[in-house]
C-alpha cells in the first residue's frame, strides 16, 4: 500500500516576507515600539523633550470602560518616569476622523487615569501620537501637534 504525498504550497506576498516589512507594518511597529531604547528614542526627537526611562505597563492596552460604550486598543501605550503617558499609534489609511479619534483615545486615557473621587489634578500628562504614512491635514507639514 502506498501512501499518498501532499504538499502544500503557501504563497506569502512579497511586502510581507520578513525582509520587507516596514515601520508602517502593525506587526513590525511593535517589534520596533518594543524596544525600550529605539521607542525612548523617537519619542525624544519627536517631542524635543529629554526622557530618563520608559516603562510598558502593558502592551496592546485595551481601554474599556463599560459593555455598551466604545472601547481601544492602544498600540503603543507607555509612561516615563515622570508618570507621563504616551500612546503611539500607527496609521496608514486616511479614514478623515484623526482629529476625533486622538480626542476619543486621550478622553479614553483619561478615564483610565484616576479612581472616583479623585481630583483632576491628579490626572497625568499624556501624548496621543499618530504616526501617519499620509500627510493627515494637507498641509504639507511632517509634524502637526494640538
């Protein structure tokens, strides 16, 4: 009796093989946001600011507040050592809501951010950044911040 041979051919598109996955690849922007000194990094030069450290206190930070109300699901979601948090989004499709949704995501941070009861002052400084491949407003700027 012999048994039959099977093969099973898996064609990968070209820009997803390995090699050539870029930055705007939502698999290879957390790779790359993984790294605590390339994310420190970039963080720095994109906000001229000086950080210490930064710490990840959970990946993929799913922000939901209750069963009936929008939830997110943070890219990148970090504090320094000042207790600033920065949420770093990739985005390569122009779906014309940025402006809402940044407003939406910081709301959403917010939330999370103090217990009831809590004064507002105990609210932490936060960054909603979108790294966009598009120029988001069209205005010919690489960096536009509110």
């Amino acid at each position: 009796m012999s048994q039959q041979e099977s093969t099973i051919k898996i064609i990968v598109p070209e820009e997803q093989l390995w090699e050539n996955l870029r930055i705007s690849n939502d698999f290879m922007f957390a790779k790359v946001m993984r790294n605590p000194e390339l994310c420190k990094g970039m963080l720095e030069r994109l906000l001229d600011i000086q950080i210490d450290h930064i710490e990840y206190p959970e990946e993929q930070k799913v922000i939901d507040i209750s069963k009936d109300s929008k939830s997110v699901r943070l890219d990148v979601y970090l504090k320094d050592e000042k207790g600033t948090v920065y949420n770093i989004e990739i985005q390569t499709t122009n779906s014309k809501n940025l402006p809402k949704r940044t407003r939406y995501y910081s709301g959403m941070i917010d939330l999370n951010a103090i217990e009831k009861g809590a004064d507002y002052s105990e609210l932490p400084r936060s960054f909603v950044i979108f790294i966009c491949t598009f120029d988001a407003f069209g205005k010919g700027r690489w960096r536009y911040t509110f």
